[in-house]
C-alpha cells in the first residue's frame, strides 16, 4: 500500500509528476488556481482537500468543468492583452488536468480544451549574440562562466543542475592525450537519464571552479555538486548572543546545492545588471534568462550536425525515430565534434583552434612536399640509368 505524506489529494498530485523540475511549476500554477476562486487553506495541501470538498469530493462535475473553463478564459482574455503568450496557456491547463485525474474526477476534457489554442505558439525571442554573451561573462560571479559554457556547449535544461555532481563529467582524450569534449551525465538515475557533451573550454572552465573551491576549504569528490551557493572569503562570521556560531550556510566547508531557481536569479540579475537584455514590443524579453543557452546550442550545433543527433544530445524524445536510428556514443562524439568550434566562446580556444587547424595544413603541405621531391628524385635517378644504358649501348655500336 502506497504511504501518502499530508494531504491524500496533493499526495496523489505530487505522485503523478516525475520531475522534480515539473514538479515546482506544477504546484505553483495548481495554486494559482485555488487562489483565483479563494480556496480556504494555509497550505497548497490543505487548498487540495478544500477544493474537493467544494466540489462534493469531485463528483460535481459540472461545476468543476464551468470552474476550469472560468479559469482558462481569464488566461485567453490576458493573452488578448498581450500579458502573456498563446504558447503559455496550456502550462495552466494541465496541473489542473493532473490533479483532477490523479483524484478520480473524471471529466470531458475535449470540452474543457475546446477553446484554448490548437498549438504552440512559435516563438519568436532570438538567442543572445556572442557579444552579449561575452559581456555576460564579465559579470563578478565565478559560477556564471562553467555554468554558461556548460548549458551552451551541452544544450542541458536549468533543471539539470539539480542532479548534476562532479562525478558525472567525464573528460575524453585523444591519442596524445588532449582533451577532446567532456561526456556529461543528465538526470542520473532518473527516468529521464541521457547524455550528452561539453567543449573543453567549459570542462576546463568546471574543473576550475572545483579547484578553486577545493583551495577554498571545502572537500571535494564526485558527490560533491557542481554548483554551490557562495560562501563568505572574508573569514568574518558572525555569532548569536551565545556565542554560538550564527547558521552554516555561506561556509565553504559546508556547501549547499544551488537549485535550478538559485541558477535562474543568478542569470536575471546578470543580464539586468550588464545592462543586456531589452523588452521588445509585446513587453517580453527579448532572449529568455536561462533557457536561450540551450537554443544557442541547437542552432549552433546543427550548423555541422544532423537534426535527430542534435535532439539525442538535449535529451529529447525522438518517437519511433529512436528505434530504428540507434548511434553508437562514438559515433554522437565524431558528429558532436565538428560543432566545437561553434560552441566555444572564448576567443582565445577559438584561436587556438584555428591555429591547429593551420598547423595541420601546413604539416600536410610539408608533408606533401617531401613527398612530391622524394618521387621527383626517383624519377630523375631512373631516367639518368636509362641515358646511361642508352649511351653505353651506343658506345658498343661505335666500337663495332
């Protein structure tokens, strides 16, 4: 028998979301739901076991269906004032849609969808430019570099750092041991558990990190996360009135995970404060804070790579493609690496790239060249011995 904590009603809410991620956002919108028609309570749970009491424990159905269609044509009616965007109207649809499925209320949801947007809507915010994204990295936070160069050489969700720890980068070599990429881990142990890549610019931007908080004080192995909250350098604590030592966060030998929410605030003030990111016309930002790294790294990667192996690296679903099209993951690492170079930001690896790749050329064109004199020499000793048969065949003749 399932154990439900607190409420039954959220219980089996909560238990339908596998994503701790959905999860956030899913409370949060099935809450806004309760608030719009005041549901008593001091808790989202108490507010679940409130809203089926009012609705006869989910067996009027009629009320609950008019309720819903209430709710979503307040959100179509902001959509008319442009508050918000089509595409976001079903993100209020299906918390509400799971809750009551999870609590048997059974209704005629084809009525209830009938009036809300047959699609996604395209969106039309851009990616940031390189540009900005170099003045991004300027912003006075060690974690937004390894962070950046991760999310836009991978294409990982924001979420993914919840789950991400020092273990699950793998460094990859080449025959002169080079780092090549980096295999990242996402989602490990999860349902949803894939890989994908990173540049060595971000691998060496992470390994950074971690080396200066080891430095720091703080103990690291391969459980420990890969982003922390700060902690204070200034070795200035402060103490309660009992001299006791006043709580344990913002010391480095205690770190604590920064969640994907702590990620988001880290990039809202970034951009705010470099002063990059405009509103444009419909009162939206023009690139998102956070997920415009991921389609930095879909539209960059498919500039040298095919669609289906750029969706396998962001861990989407590709449908019945999937089993039929199974590459291997040396395969996914040859094709990811012809896109590094689009990929990395800093121009010094950019440069150093196009440095290499001239080194190349130009070990090839020497090589070429030794070969092209070495043969050049063959061909004029072979010619020089058929003369000399020649002029001695006709020596022979003039002795005759």
């Amino acid at each position: 028998m399932l154990a439900y904590s607190g409420s039954h009603a959220f219980s089996r809410f909560e238990y339908g979301i596998k994503s701790e991620e959905t999860k956030k956002k899913y409370v949060k919108r099935l809450e806004l739901f309760f608030d719009f028609y005041k549901i008593d309570g001091n808790s989202i749970q108490e507010k679940s076991d409130n809203f089926l009491k009012n609705t006869k424990n989910g067996k009027n159905i009629h009320k609950i269906t008019d309720l819903i269609i209430q709710y979503m044509s307040y959100h179509l009616n902001r959509v008319q004032k442009k508050e918000i965007s089509r595409s976001t109207i079903r993100n209020y649809y299906k918390p509400i849609k799971l809750f009551c499925e999870m609590n048997n209320i059974v209704l005629n949801w084809k009525i209830i969808s009938k009036g809300l947007p047959s699609g996604p809507e395209s969106s039309n915010d851009r990616i940031p430019t390189l540009e900005e994204i170099l003045e991004l990295l300027k912003y006075p936070d060690r974690r937004i570099k390894p962070i950046v160069f991760t999310m836009i050489s991978s294409g990982i969700r924001v979420g993914s750092w919840e789950w991400l720890k020092w273990k699950h980068i793998i460094p990859l070599y080449d025959q002169d041991s080079q780092v090549i990429a980096a295999k990242i881990i996402v989602y490990d142990g999860e349902p949803e558990q894939y890989f994908s890549f990173i540049t060595p610019e971000s691998y060496y931007s992470i390994r950074e990190w971690m080396e200066f908080r080891e430095k720091q004080g703080e103990k690291i192995t391969g459980e420990s996360w890969l982003m922390r909250d700060i902690w204070n350098t200034g070795r200035i604590l402060t103490f309660d009135k009992e001299s006791n030592l006043k709580g344990m966060s913002g010391l480095i030998s205690v770190p604590k995970k920064a969640d994907s929410n702590a990620i988001r605030q880290i990039f809202t003030r970034a951009w705010k404060i470099q002063n990059i990111r405009e509103v444009n016309s419909n009162r939206r930002y023009e690139f998102k804070s956070t997920h415009c790294f991921r389609k930095y790294f879909e539209t960059n990667a498919l500039k040298s790579m095919k669609l289906l192996n750029v969706k396998m690296l962001m861990g989407h679903d590709t449908g019945l493609e999937k089993s039929y099209y199974k590459p291997s993951e040396k395969d996914l690492l040859d094709y990811y690496l012809r896109a590094v170079d689009f990929l990395t930001i800093k121009n010094e690896a950019k440069i150093q790239s196009k440095i290499n790749e001239l080194t190349e050329k130009q070990d090839e064109i020497l090589a070429m060249k030794l070969k092209h004199e070495k043969e050049m020499k063959q061909i004029r000793g072979d010619m020089e011995l058929k003369f000399n048969k020649i002029l001695a065949k006709v020596d022979v003749a003039k002795l005759k």
